[in-house]
C-alpha cells in the first residue's frame, strides 16, 4: 500500500509518505505558512521515495478538527492531487491521529485528545487504541473544558487544549499525566488510512469534505488554492 498524507490542522505543517508500512514524514512548527511550505513538502517526500503520485493507492489528509484556514488547505490540496491522479482520497480525523501518535509513544491504549479552538473552548475526543487501530468511544464534540463528555476509565492526555486548561479537563476524568505539546502528524494520518476497518471511509475526491465541528464560524475563514499551485 502506497499513500500520501497531509496534515496542516494546527501551528504544525506535515507530510508523509507510506510504502508498506514503512512511513517518511516532512514535520515543522510553522503558524500560517502551510499553504507556501505543504507543496515543497509533498514533491521532497515523493521524491525521495522514487514515487509520482500515479503510483499511489490514496491521498490521506487530516480533515479536522482544527484551524479553519489549516483545514481548508489540506482538503484543496489533497482534492486537488487525488483529481489529478484519478485517486480515492481518506479523510481522517486530526484527533484520531493524535491519539494514535501519543498511544504509540506513551504505551497508554485510552488517550484522550484535545485540540485548543479558541473561544475557551476544546475540540475533544475519547479513543481506544491498539496497535495501528485507533477506535472513537464517543463523539467528537467542541466544548467549555468544564463540560466535556467523559467515560469512566483510566486516560492519558494529549493536545494542545492540555496545555491551557490541564487542570480543568483532569477535573472531570481521571488521568495518568498529558502531553500538550504533541500535534497531529501526517505520518499517524497515513497509518489510520490503511488500516482495513478504514477502508469504507475512503471517497471520491469531490467527497473529501472537512469537519469543523464548529459550523457557525466556518464562514469566517477562507482558503483558496489555486490549480496552477498544485503541480502533479
């Protein structure tokens, strides 16, 4: 299975490639330069795996939650190259994908994932994961920190939403530590994407669609993404 994957949902930029398993990645910290960094991204990782984007099974990107300018790119780029090459594209939830990086690095299978949205607010999700499985125990939701949906397990904290507001959410579930400085990563994107259950989620290009969660303020930020910008 061969897949390229973007993410460009937070101040993080990344790119990845995924050859059997095997898994190249692009990652920077880079608040509002996604849409000038992601392309070069793209063509180094392509390149150095010997890959054109003919060759691949399926165009990956995070879908959202996250930065609504952020999501927007990934979605005009991933359409724009899955267009091109004739290719399914997976969307893949941003918070998926930061559970399943954080279960891998810290051996914790329930991780619970918040990305701060501004507006004192969290986007949140509760995950089961094992191995490369990553599976939601409750619906994705953007809330106040003092009201998300808990379940009564044992987590561990990941994101970003940890850092300013740690003390509130280990209010309402019981934690064995977090990691706020963690992002998602195109690399965790890429293995959602091939994993089998998956399979079902992929669609046409038309149909890569992002999720906001926060529907009201999506009017508010635009992107627009050139065809001449994407050159494959």
């Amino acid at each position: 299975m061969k897949v390229l994957a973007l993410d460009t949902s937070t101040d993080a930029c990344s790119a990845a490639v995924l050859v059997d398993g095997s898994v190249l990645e692009r990652y920077e910290l880079a608040p509002r330069r996604h849409a000038a960094l992601i392309l070069p991204m793209i063509d180094a990782l392509l390149a150095e795996a010997g890959l054109d984007t003919r060759q691949l099974d399926v165009i990956a990107f995070g879908r959202g939650p996250g930065a609504f300018t952020g999501v927007r790119v990934a979605v005009s780029i991933a359409q724009g190259i899955a267009f091109a090459a004739d290719l399914p594209a997976a969307p893949i939830s941003t918070l998926a994908a930061l559970a399943l990086g954080a279960a891998r690095e810290t051996g914790h299978p329930r991780i619970a994932a918040a990305l701060d949205a501004r507006m004192g607010e969290v986007y949140w999700g509760l995950y089961a994961v094992a191995d490369t499985t990553v599976k939601a125990l409750a619906a994705e939701a953007v809330c106040a920190p003092a009201v998300v949906p808990v379940l009564p397990e044992d987590w561990f904290g990941v994101g970003s939403g940890w850092g300013g507001y740690g003390a509130t959410l280990s209010q309402r579930l019981t934690v064995g530590g977090w990691v706020a400085e963690r992002l998602p990563r195109a690399g965790d994107i890429a293995r959602l994407a091939v994993d089998p259950a998956r399979r079902a989620e992929w669609v046409a290009a038309e149909r890569a669609l992002p999720v906001y969660l926060r529907n009201e303020v999506v009017s508010k930020s635009k992107v627009t993404i050139s065809p001449d910008e994407i050159g494959h």
